[in-house]
C-alpha cells in the first residue's frame, strides 16, 4: 500500500519504519525541509516533502502533528486525497477531533496509540514502538466499515493491542490516568516550594527520595503538554480534579478527626486497587 | 564498643551487619524468639535475646522498633541501662518521640535513617543499606554533647550523609516530600476508581501506563505505614495538605478560566523546581 504519515515526530517516524518493513510505500510530509531530509536519511519514510501534494497516491494518511494542527491540517489536505482515502490520527484527545473531522470524512477513524516515550522528534523514532501498547481507536456511527477495517489490520500489523471505544469515553479515562496525574503531581511540587521556612526547604530538598521522585515525576514534564491536555480535553479533566479533590478531602478529614481506622481502610482499599492499573 | 540494637528488623538488623564488620559487639534485642534466633543465624548480630537485661553492658542503643513502641520499649529499658549509655531511635518522625524521651535521657539523641525500601523484616537487612543515604540527627539543647558525638561517629562508619535539625523542622521536611506524597498518591487512585461508567473504568486500567504507575505508586503502599504517618506526623501533615489544597485549587482555576499561559507558567515552575529535590 501507499500510506502517507503527515507529521514526522516520534510517532509518525516510528509508524514509517514499521510500515516500510512489511513492505509498504511511506510517503512522509514535515513542515520542515531538515525533518524531511532526517527521516528519508534514517530510513523511516520512502519519500518526503514539504508539499502535501505528495499524498495524492495514498491509500491511508496517519496524521501524526502535535494536536494543535490536526484538524486544520486536515482540512488543508482534503484537497489532496481521494474519497476513499483512508484518514486516521494519533491525537491523544479525541472528541474534539472526531467531532470536527468525522462530519468531513467518512473514511476518518480516530485513533490514539499509547506509546509516548519522553523523548521526541524523527531522531527518537524507532522500530517496534507500538508493540504490546494499548491503540484506541474511536470510530463512530459514521465511519465507513472499510475505513475502520484497513487502519485495524495496519494497527495490529504493528503488534499493538486495539481497544475501541467512544471518543468522550476516551478521553474520560485518559483524564483519569493521563491527565489527572500531572496536575496532581505538578500541584505536589508547588506545595512544597511554598514552604516559607528555608532551613526545611533545604532539608525536604536533601530528604527527597523515591517516594517523592516517582510521585512528581509527571508534574516536572513537558509544560506545553501539559497545558495541551488541559486546553483539549478540559471538561473531562475539571471533572476529574472536582471528584480527586473530594477523595483527598475525606482523607484529610479522617485525619483531621483521627479516625485511623476509616484511614487505614482507604488506603487499603487504594491498596487494593492499584494492580488492576498497573499490572 | 558494646553496642545494642532493640528491633530486628530491616534497619535493627542492616545497622547489626554494618556495625559487627566495624568490630563492634552488637547484641540484639527482639519480641520473637524466632527473630531472635534468625538474626544471630544471619550475622546481624552476636548475641539476641527477649529479655532486655542484655542491654546493661552497652554504651550505644539504637531503638529499631516500629514508631509506636519506641517511647513504651525507652521507658522498660532504661531501668537497664547506666546513666552514660548513649540512645537513639530511627523512627520516621521526630518531635513526638524527642518530647517524650529526652527529658528522661540526656544521652538521648533523635535519629532518622532515610534508608527505607519496601521489603521489611530482618530478612531484607543487609549490609551497607546506609551508604550515601540521609540520615538526620535531631538532639536538643538538653542532649550532652558527647553523645550526640558517639552516635555522628557511628553514623559517619555506616557511610551516610549526616544532617542536624530541630525535631519539627525535621517533621515538617518529611511531611512533604514522604507523608504528603502518599496521601496525594491514594486520593489519585480513589479518585479514578470513582468512575461509574464501568467501559471507561475498565480502559483507564488497560490505558495506565508510566505516569499513572508513578504517580500512584506510594498511594499504593502500606496502609499502616500510610496511617503511622498521619498519626505521628498528623499537624505537619495537615498544614501540607491545606497548602497542597490550595495549589491543585489554582490550577483547577487557571483551568477553568482558561488561562493557558498561566497554566504554562505554573508547570513551568514546577518542573524547574522538581531538580533541587531529586538530582
């Protein structure tokens, strides 16, 4: 098959040395001529170019732009494609981008595989990415049966394990586990540089230890991504950090009233629950 | 020297191995016969016994029993012990126990050894735990001198690094970045398990990767640990929950009121603050 990847980062140039092994024709477009360049020097894409024209002989596009420019690039390269050309994305919020693209394209399937490492960029990319990751793909009553069924055999070509479900349930759960998390644990480390005292400061600075490296670890990320988060799956994640405010409330309340009892069988029963996530 | 340790567990006994290389005479005191027995099998120390009498000829001991029994276990020794014996403890919080026992002892002197993994028990002791590891000290005005100079000599032999600070401040320092972590960490997990849309629950727990397993890891951890904390530590504690309330608060406003640039500004903050506490 032809397939195009518009976007050559991380995920795309990754896609494009998965895709190229099994034998298909990549044709890679970047917004910027060295990217085009990296990517046919490393081997990730057959072709690239600046010009989406060069997409006309696709069969399949992944869009794999930072989320930003999905919807607006897509709307640049309809001109381009045929009808049947097959459209999918890897944006990791996906109402929003269903929403403005299923009505264009009924050959659109949005997808988002989870498989960001913290690195980025063509020069990241590498073979077998995908393999053992969850892929989310959120079709809807839309979508042309043909269109879901090509980028399911390309997404299990990869060795990826599918879920579908719908965009809002989606984007739910990533708020849950994805989104959530970084502003609990960018919200941790502002708590503590706000204590005033600094001989404690310092001395919390110096005690600091796993427990306290792995829980801010994704508070210290990449802020750009993480205001992308908020900015495009915003009313899930509000919901998530109004009930995450109420559960530490309780917590803190038991405290409050020692009621070590309570206590000790909530975080049993987080205990409990965490493998479920994890394992 | 004659050096006691009461408590084999994980640190009682990594602290007998330590100790016993240097040449020191280590006897051990414990509540189990079998411990008992275990640690003189093991090497951890020379001799053991239920019956604290073994304690009279030494001129150190280390208390390594669980935080609640320290102060009890103080009170049955020192009938014991001759006036000179120098004491130390290695529970995780400070004010409370040097409250309770330094008027008793001014041979006393606080300790705390950030030495914790996860295994627990005289089994998981073993040599050289404390090399490169904090190990805070905490005598008061009260405590003599030569004192708290026998337990800094020790503590520099097992090759931690050593730090000095009040009791509270050394109590305030944790509550941040080891109490406060964990409370943040199991309110996340209660949080996610709240969800009542039973698909988007069950593709949280497939999707959760690396950043849901760290930020959730400590939230996840022993309960009694968890509960120990908050009761030993519980004013402390609270004072970092109210401000950590009022971080997560701003950022669910700027969210809100979508000011991205302000939201980009806070984790910016974040993330350049996180290096001062885990490099």
């Amino acid at each position: 098959m032809n397939i195009g990847i518009l976007g050559l980062g991380l995920i795309g140039g990754s896609l494009g040395f998965d895709l190229r092994s099994q034998g298909h024709h990549v044709l890679g477009v970047s917004r910027r001529e060295s990217t085009c360049q990296k990517a046919v020097a490393l081997g990730s894409v057959d072709q690239a170019s600046l010009d989406m024209s060069l997409l006309a002989t696709t069969e399949v596009v992944f869009i794999c732009t930072p989320i930003a420019l999905i919807v607006p690039q897509f709307e640049q390269m309809i001109a381009y494609l045929s009808p049947t050309t097959v459209v999918t994305d890897v944006g990791s919020v996906k109402a929003p981008i269903v929403k403005a693209i299923s009505p264009l394209w009924d050959h659109f399937v949005g997808g988002h595989p989870m498989a960001g490492i913290t690195d980025s960029g063509i020069e990241a990319a590498h073979r077998h990415l995908f393999v053992g990751k969850p892929y989310v793909l959120t079709p809807d009553a839309t979508t042309a049966t043909a269109a879901i069924n090509v980028v399911e055999e390309i997404v299990r070509s990869l060795g990826a394990n599918i879920y579908h479900c719908q965009p809002e349930q989606h984007d739910r759960a990533v708020s849950w586990i994805s989104h959530l998390p970084v502003m609990v644990s960018s919200s941790l480390i502002a708590a503590c540089i706000s204590e005033t005292d600094p001989d404690v400061l310092q001395l919390a600075q110096k005690l600091a230890s796993s427990g306290f490296r792995d829980t801010s670890r994704v508070g210290g990320g990449n802020p750009e991504l993480g205001v992308m988060m908020a900015q495009y799956n915003r009313q899930a994640l509000l919901r998530s950090l109004q009930q995450y405010r109420h559960n530490l409330d309780e917590l803190t309340n038991l405290i409050e009233q020692e009621k070590w009892t309570d206590l000790e069988e909530k975080l049993t029963a987080t205990g409990k629950a965490r493998p479920d996530f994890v394992e």
